[in-house]
C-alpha cells in the first residue's frame, strides 16, 4: 500500500485517539516511545511524549508499527520490574522483601504484588546470567504515573535489599591482555 493508504487506514481505523495515552513499538526506543496523541492529522500524528516533547510522525510509519493503547480500558495496568540477584541470595527471603517494598508504594493497587524467577539463562546471549533473574508485578490504576511509581518502587527495592544486605548479581568481567 501507498503511504496515503496507510495513512487512511490510520484515520477510519482508529487504533488512536486525541487524548489517549499510548506506546508505540520500533519508533521512539527508549526516548519518545510512549506519550499521548495530540492531534492527527491525514500525513502526521503529533504526539507529546513523556518528556513534554511534541512529536511528529508520519502517518505511514505508524501505521506499520505497534500501537498499544491504554486509553481503550478503564482495567488496571500491570507493571513489571526485573533485576538479578546473586546466586547466593536467598530467593523466599528476596521474594518476600520485593513484595514489601511494592505494596509499601503508594498508588500501587494493594494486593496486586507479585514476584516471578525469570531465568538463569539468557536466552538471547546463549549464556549463563550473572544471577538469577526475578521480574516484581504490580498493578496500578494509572498509566500517565506508570514511570513515577515505578521510580518509587526501585528506590523501595534497593533500600529494602542494602537494609537486608541482598546481593545484587554482579556481571563477570574479563580482562584480556594485550600481549601474551
């Protein structure tokens, strides 16, 4: 299709609306990627990102990524946190101070804390990890407050470790000579 067909499809579909917040894949990376539609137009969306900075996309490119719109649900949105501990951590304990911390957030839906072991292998890499890999869940009412709550729930996190002395994994380093 043409890029005015995209575009097109873009507007009588309406997988967006001027207001809703959004996350949009393969466009913005860590910068950029989630923000709330402003105005869309037939060649552009613009679209003010978490920073405050005004965006300009062209319809085509949205049109050929993933949109996922928060704004469609009223549900509470999951949040999800990951971090390795230490092969030698104590994983009952370690779950147990994770939760702690989440719930002793404010604006995280009580009750909703929950800890999952991720890996211990890297899929990607094809490696051992450094440690074991926990991913913290939590759910929260509001998505515009997603990235604050989570800052809060970190900083809860690494508090709650340093007080309970929970190691951290700590990625092997290798040093390599210059000359043999």
């Amino acid at each position: 299709l043409c890029a005015s067909a995209r575009s097109i499809f873009l507007i009588t579909d309406r997988p967006i609306r001027v207001n809703d917040r959004v996350k949009i894949e393969h466009i913005g990376r860590h910068w950029g990627a989630w923000g709330d539609v402003k105005d869309i137009g037939l060649r552009r969306t613009r679209i003010c990102n978490t920073d405050g900075i005004s965006v300009n996309y062209p319809n085509s490119l949205l049109a050929n990524s993933v949109i996922t719109n928060f704004s469609f649900s009223d549900s509470p949105v999951r949040v999800r946190i990951r971090l390795q501990v230490d092969y030698t951590a104590d994983l009952e304990l370690t779950e147990k101070l994770i939760i702690e911390a989440i719930e002793s957030c404010g604006k995280v839906i009580p009750g909703s804390a929950q800890v999952v072991v991720r890996s211990l292998w890297d899929d990607t890499g094809g490696h051992q990890l450094s440690g074991v890999l926990l991913e913290g869940r939590y759910r929260i009412d509001d998505v515009r407050k997603r990235t604050a709550i989570r800052s809060t729930v970190l900083t809860a996190i690494l508090t709650i470790f340093q007080k309970n002395e929970i190691p951290l994994a700590i990625p092997g380093v290798r040093i390599e000579s210059g000359s043999k």
